[in-house]
C-alpha cells in the first residue's frame, strides 16, 4: 500500500521571498527517506507541502500516478507525527489513537481490534484510558506514532519528532521508530537537522541548504563522497585546506599543499584534471599522524589533545598556520604531549577534493540523485 | 491546498451571512445615530448639538467627572484583583472554590442593587451609619464620587480576578522554574515574569473594568447626586424632564463613543508592545501556605469577598422585612414577595430566562464562528467581520439602545417594544466580550494539533467540531458566564428598550428602587441574586470542572 513520491520543481515563496525555487526529488517506495538541513533550510516547508499545509506555488507533487497539489490534506492518507507531538489533549490516549479510524468509518470491532494493535506496538496499551497530560515526552511520541501509523498510511511524514526529548531517549526512539519502518515498510519523508540521527535511521538522505537540494545519497556515500563542500562540513567534521593546488605532471595528478606536501589522486573525474586551485577537505581521521619527523609529510605542531577512550583527538596547527583536528584512535603507549612536532600525511583514499570557485567534488565516486 | 482553486466554500458563506446581520443591526443603526446627530429635524447639516455640549460646563464636567471616577475605578480594581487572582492560582487557599464562586456572585449582580445594598448600609440613614453614630462616629458621605468608586471597584475587580486567574493558568511552571533558577524568585518574580507575561490580559482586564465602568448607568443614578456622569446626562436628556430630544441625545452618544474610541485606541497601542503566546504544557502546581504569609493572604482574600458580597447578603435580608413605601419596619415577613408577585415577577423571571438563553446561544455560535474565521481563516473580509463586531465594545449600553430605538422605531423594521429587539441589543453588547475570549483561546491551540485531525482523514467540519471546539470549550464557557451575568443585570440599554410586556427582572429592581417601594426593590433584587446564583452553580454541575474554569 505505498506509494512512491515525485516532486517536480516544486515552488514555495511567501509573498516575494522565495524558500524554495525550484525543487525535484524522487522518494522510492517504501524507502526511510530523511530531508537535512540547517534550519530554516527549507526542509519542514517542504515537508508540509507534501503534507497539504502549506500551499504549493508551482511544480507537480505525484504520490504513485496520483497529483496531489490540490488534494485535500485529509485525503492524502497521509500518517504524521509532529514536533510538539500534536496529541490531542482532551482525549484519552484510546481516543487519540482510534480517532483517524473513526474518520474511515470502519466497524466498531476492527476499530478496537486495529486501535489496539497499534498500541500495543508502540507500548502504550497501559496508558490506554489516560488522559494525555499526565504521559510523559516519549510517551506521548509512542503514542502520536501510533495514531500515525494506525491508518495505515502510504506515506509517514516527521517533522523533528525526537527534538523534545532527552539524549537517551532520542536514541531510543529513533531506534524504535526504524524498526517500525522497516516492518510495516511505509514510505518515510523524515525531517531533522541532527545529522547523527539521519544517518541513523535513513536509507537515503537529502541534504538541503537554502531551499536547494545539495546531495541525495545514503548515508555512507554522502559522507565518504559529499557532493559539495557544504554537505562535507554540514555531515561531519572536515579540515578546510583552502589555497592548494592540483597539479598534472607526467600524465598524473597530484594535489600539492601550500607547505608543499604532494601527493598523487587516481580518482579525479577526467574533466577536472588540469591545474588549478582547489580546496582540500580533509576528515579528523584521515589524516595519518606520525611521531618521526623525517618521513615525508606536512610538519605540524600539536596545541592540544583530548583523550576520549576510543580515540585520541589532536588539535594541530600546520607551518602555513592552519588548524586542524585529527582523531586517532587510541594507543597503549603515552599520548602525544602538546608542543610535540609531528608529520602528517593525508589517506588519498578518503580524502576530498573541491573546486575552488564552485566547491563540487571533483573526485569520482560521487553519487548524487539529486536531480538538479 | 491552493485556495483559489477550490469551490465556494461553506466559510464563505458563513463569512457573508455574518458580514450581512452586522450591517444591518449595528452599522446601519450607528449611521442612524450619527445622523440623528448632525441633521436637523428640518433636515438640515448642523453641529449646533455639539456646540450646545461644549458651551455649558453643566455638560462637559459630565466627561470629565465620568473620566476621573472611570480611571480610578479600573486602577483600583486590578489592585484588588490581581493580588487575589495570584494567591488564588499559586497557593492553595483553604476554600478556594468558595471564594472564587462568590467573586463571580459579586460580579453577577447588577452594579446599581450593590449601590442600593450600600446605600441601605452606609447611606444617610443607613445600617451601619446610624449604629456608628451612636457611638459618635461620622463615616461622612458616600453619595457622589466616593461611593461610585466604592460600589464600582467591589463590583469589578472579580472581572480582574476571573481574567487574571485564566492568565496565570497559561503559565508554564517550567518558566517559574527556570526564573527561580536564575535567581529570580517572591516579589520579584511575580513583577518580572508573572505580571509581565499576564500584561496582555492585565491590559484586556483593565480594558474591561474601563467600559464597563463608564457606561454603568445605575449606580452613578442612584450614587452619584451632584455628581453626574455622562451616561446619567444621556438618559436625562433622553428621557429628562425637557421631554424627548433625541437629537441632543444622539450627539451625546457620539460624544460617547469617542471618549471610548480613544481609550480602546490606547489600549490597543498598550496591547501592541507585548505580542506573545504562551501555552501551559506544565501547569504552575499550587504551592502550600504556612505562617504569618499564609495568614496574611488568607484575610485578604476572605475579607475582600466578605466585603464584596456583603451587600447581595443584607439585600436579601431586607427583602424579608416588614417595609411600607420606603420605610423599613421591625419584623420579617413575606410581604415583600407577594407585592412582587402582583408586580410582573412571574413575566419578568420568564423574559429574563427566555432572552438571555436566547441571546447567549446566539453569542456563542457567532463568537466561536468569527474566532475561527479570524485566526485560521484570515482574510480581509473576514478581519472586516471582526472588526464591526468590535464596534459595540466602544459603544456604551446606552448608545446601543438609543441607536436600536431610533433604527428600528419604525417601518420597515419596526422592531419596538418586542422580544426580538431586546434580544438584539443583548447580543450586539455581548458579543465583543466574547468573540474576543473565543479568539484569544483559539489562538493558544497550536495549529499542529489541527493538522494532525486533517492529516488522520477528518474533514475540516470534523476538525472544527471535535478538536478544535472542544479545545476552545473552558476559553468559551468563560466567556459565555461573564456574558449571562451581563445578559441577566443589562439595565444601562434595556432601561431604553423595555415596556411591561418585555420587563426583565433586573428593569423591575430598578424601577421599584426609583418609585422609592424599597422592600419591593429588595424582593426583586433577593430574586435576581437567587437566579444569577443557580444559574452558576447549574454551570458548575454540568460542566463537571473538579476546579472552578472558566
């Protein structure tokens, strides 16, 4: 009973300011699909519009074959589960749960029988006679779920279900919340700016930034190949070497940093090999860290180092006076003491590489279905 | 969802049906009264009317007088109100419910019985006067602008303790406790966040307390003497001993409203500075009372709604003594209610229960109707609504009822002297009041909660009916009391609207207590004070509220 969602540049403006210009995306069926952002990115505006709340200034929204602008949001069969859990205050949690099946008219018995499968899924059956205002914050989650999901709806919409909660408890639910996913396998558009918390729970995420998609990949790829600078540094933490160069000697390619440390790409696209600046983005772990200063690498000084069990992080600054973190994972023998020399070389494997005037990857690799 | 696609809604023809009864029962009556105003009954433009007002000092010390005992009505009133309210809704106070249900008794009468009931306690010949003045103690007077203070801030500041208490419902204890959190606790506390975060309602409140109190007719009647108030000199030279000058009066109600006009301007502005919403997730858990504090705060609030009920309590006393004319005699017997049983008591309790039932369904549904259409359906037409069915706000009772007599005195809508006119002006007063409680409880529903119903399959009508509705029921119910209270003791347009088929029980009061039948007065008034009780107590029981929401 799911349905896949197409949008075609989609248009959102309120009055003359434009949020969304010109948007297309393809949400697979059955897919966990999470929007990512900044606030005020764009990303609950486009939530709500595929809701029915916000008003659609142009482009085509398809659920399956079916246009859905001018649907009316009470027909989308859509299940949603709100920020501020949008619970109904002055009805039991029965109530609250049975109340969309209520709508469809359905038989008393399956009602009940429905009403109180999903409770029960959600573990909030105990609760069942009571009132919401005595449920606590996850509480109150499981059971804005399971009226959500208790209409058996083609398509689940979030819209930062987990921001109201504790730590804890958001990893808690965010587990819960794909499990349930996966075993009823209804299309999922899941709003978030905690970018953790995306790569948690989705199959594929759409990174947004100003009412433009940047990146549309799973998690694993938007993170080892990001699109873009801004999805590099918005998903994780990237060093930004800018002011460095690619080079092209002998048919290969090289990237050369301002202190002069070279290294050879074999994973730059075609068309971008040829000299010229670009910038480097580099991850706290993939920079290998070496205490011997006669190996060939940048020279670097550490400021600071923070033990964290697992790893080490190392606050570095380079001779070009840039600053940069690496993690390393912990060793058995004694921690790098500040004011230490060290050498850095960069794993060519991992690393990224940008344009300098349009910030694109211009490594192979990258897979974005971002139809832009 | 785009708007312009869909079909004529059934909101728009809400929307229109609305707009329609306005232009016909309150902005064409107000064109009336503006036209009463400057033509002349040769037909000719002139401004002589208001030349005539502001020539003589006899007319314009009225504003002024009207002004002064206006304003130091409403600053008195919060300062008796918003210290109950707050003890009320922080800390448990031993017969809390009690107190709070007495407040809205004291509310419920007609302000002009409490300046009878006072005029009977502390007047020349009053109880207490004279038991003092045999010890040698001279109270001195409490006719003219004392008394009107005294009598109008008794009788107003539990609208401030019923506003206040809604106020401080909406406050979010976490918001207490991150204050106290900051270092920020007592007295302190209470002036930077509590009031701060209530000032909206401190300013509707104060607002409220404004216009009710300078269009109160009765008590400056009965209290005023020589000290005459301006809705006094509208009636006077309505219905004065010159005979009928419906001109000079017309000029004067427009005189009225701008007197309102501008203080419902001010306030706005006021209102303005402080825009936001808050809504109670944590509501603030009264805390218990210990001490000298606890003591102190226990008096307070038992001794001010002793005072304020005081005068219900001896009116219904008096009503059970021997009284001939004007002269209360020693004994107690029943005569009073059989001279009110020859004197229309039967018809006036019938047209009290059949108009004010009537009205107020009809207020309800129009004021959850404009609630709705104004904050989730805004649009021009619909903030058009809104803001006529505002205008009565301004307009006190008797402009509306000179304004309803001069647009429906004759054909092709002669409406004088019936059921239905009456009805009317109850409702055009009304309204207002509570369109703006509906509107401001709509407002505090996060629109969320009204999505998820639409997103789970209920149509709009649905949604409407059981969420957002329900969800709005304590902000209207607290409208809909204060608007039968008024409904039930509304004199100040009914004194120019009524005749003997359409007499309510609050009319017959006033009449005995002016035709000097004191003991009759005092009957009437028993009754009255008996209905408005039932009445609450009937709400109380049907509403099933284990505390006292309104």
């Amino acid at each position: 009973m799911s349905d896949n969602i197409s949008i075609r540049h989609a248009l959102k403006k309120y009055g003359d300011n434009v949020i969304i210009p010109d948007l297309n995306l393809e949400i697979k069926e059955g897919e966990f699909f999470t929007l990512l952002g900044p606030s005020g990115c764009g990303k609950t505006t486009l939530l709500r519009m595929i809701a029915g709340f916000n008003s659609i200034e142009g482009g085509d929204f398809y659920f399956k074959d079916r246009r859905i602008n001018d649907l009316d949001p009470a027909k989308r069969n859509i299940g949603m589960v709100f920020q501020n859990y949008a619970i109904f205050p002055h009805m039991t949690v029965r109530k609250n749960v049975e109340f969309g099946l209520k709508n469809r008219k359905l038989p008393k018995e399956k009602i009940v029988e429905q009403t109180d499968k999903f409770m029960k899924l959600m573990h909030v059956d105990e609760y069942a006679e009571r009132l919401p205002e005595r449920l606590s914050g996850g509480q109150q989650q499981r059971v804005a779920l399971a009226r959500a999901l208790c209409i058996e709806p083609d398509v689940l919409l979030f819209d930062e279900p987990l921001s109201n909660l504790d730590a804890k408890l958001r990893v808690e639910m965010r587990t819960v919340i794909k499990q349930i996913q996966h075993s009823v396998g209804i299309t999922t558009v899941y709003v978030t700016h905690d970018q953790e918390e995306a790569m948690a729970v989705s199959d594929r995420i759409a990174v947004m930034n100003a009412g433009v998609i940047q990146h549309v990949g799973t998690p694993k790829n938007i993170y080892q190949r990001p699109a873009n600078l801004f999805v590099s540094t918005f998903i994780g933490r990237s060093n930004v070497l800018r002011g460095e160069k690619l080079v092209i000697e002998n048919g290969k390619t090289y990237f050369v940093t301002k202190s002069g440390y070279k290294a050879e790409m074999t994973n730059v696209l075609p068309e971008y090999q040829k000299d010229q600046e670009v910038i480097l983005s580099v991850r706290p772990e993939e920079f290998l860290l070496s205490k011997d200063t006669s190996v060939y690498g940048m020279t670097a000084t550490v400021d600071d180092c923070v033990f964290l069990g697992l790893n080490t992080h190392y606050f570095v600054h380079l001779e070009s006076g840039e600053e940069v973190e690496i993690i390393q994972e912990s060793s058995i023998d004694s921690i790098i003491e500040p004011g230490t020399q060290i050498k850095l070389t960069i794993n060519t494997d991992k690393v990224n590489i940008f344009t300098a005037d349009t910030e694109v990857n211009i490594l192979t690799g990258v897979q974005n279905d971002c139809a832009n | 969802m785009t708007k312009s696609k869909k079909k004529f809604e059934v909101w728009t023809v809400v929307s229109l049906v609305l707009l329609a009864s306005f232009l016909l029962f309150l902005v064409y009556p107000m064109f009336g009264l503006l036209k009463q105003a400057v033509i002349s009954p040769e037909g000719e433009f002139t401004l002589s009317q208001f030349q005539k007002f502001f020539s003589k000092s006899y007319y314009t010390d009225t504003i002024v007088n009207s002004v002064k005992v206006t304003l130091c009505v409403t600053a008195i009133s919060l300062l008796l109100g918003i210290p109950i309210a707050y003890f009320y809704s922080f800390y448990r106070i031993r017969g809390a419910k009690t107190l709070f249900v007495l407040s809205i008794l004291c509310s419920m009468s007609a302000p002009f019985i409490g300046a009878y009931s006072w005029i009977m306690l502390l007047g020349r010949s009053g109880a207490i006067t004279q038991f003092l003045l045999n010890f040698g103690i001279d109270i001195g007077s409490i006719y003219g602008f004392k008394g009107i203070l005294i009598v109008q801030s008794l009788k107003f500041f539990p609208l401030v303790f019923i506003y206040m208490n809604g106020a401080f419902k909406n406050i979010d204890n976490t918001l207490m406790e991150a204050s106290a959190n900051m270092g920020c606790t007592g007295v302190r506390r209470l002036i930077s966040i509590v009031l701060a975060l209530s000032m909206p309602t401190i300013l509707a409140a104060a607002l409220m307390v404004f216009m009710q109190a300078f269009a109160d007719f009765g008590t400056p009647m009965l209290l005023g003497e020589g000290y005459q108030t301006f809705p006094v000199l509208i009636y006077n030279e309505y219905l004065g001993e010159n005979g009928v000058d419906y001109n000079f009066a017309a000029a004067l109600a427009c005189i009225a409203i701008f007197v309102t006009a501008i203080v419902f301007i001010f306030q706005k502005w006021a209102t303005s500075r402080y825009k936001f919403s808050m809504n109670a997730l944590h509501p603030v858990e009264k805390k218990e009372c210990k001490g000298i504090s606890g003591f102190l705060m226990h008096a307070y609030c038992y001794i001010l709604v002793a005072v304020a009920f005081l005068p219900q309590l001896y009116i219904i006393y008096l009503s059970f003594r021997n009284c001939k004319g004007a002269i209360f005699h020693p004994g107690f017997s029943l005569g009073n209610y059989e001279t009110a049983m020859k004197k229309l008591l039967v018809r006036s309790i019938k047209n009290t229960a059949v108009m004010g039932v009537l009205a107020l369904v009809i207020i309800i549904v129009i004021a959850v109707l404009i609630a709705y259409l104004v904050v989730r359906r805004s649009s021009t037409l619909n903030n058009t609504i809104d803001t006529i069915s505002m205008l009565p706000y301004i307009m006190p009772g008797a402009v509306i009822g000179l304004a309803m007599l001069l647009a429906f005195g004759k054909k092709p809508l002669a409406l004088t002297g019936t059921m239905a006119i009456m009805v009317i002006s109850f409702v055009i007063r009304r309204l207002p009041y509570t369109i703006r409680s509906a509107t401001a409880t709509l407002m505090q529903i996060s629109l969320s909660i009204e999505e998820a119903a639409i997103s789970l399959g209920a149509s709009k009508l649905k949604t409407f009916t059981k969420i957002t509705v329900p969800m709005m029921a304590n902000g209207i119910f607290s409208g809909a009391i204060l608007s039968w209270v008024a409904i039930v003791t509304e004199l100040s347009s009914s004194i120019i609207l009524y005749n003997n088929k359409t007499i309510t029980l609050t009319m017959s009061t006033y009449v005995a207590i002016t035709r000097g039948n004191y003991g009759l007065a005092a009957a009437f008034a028993a009754i009255l004070t008996v209905v408005t009780t039932v009445s609450l107590l009937l709400y109380l029981w049907i509403s099933k509220s284990e505390d006292v929401k309104l």
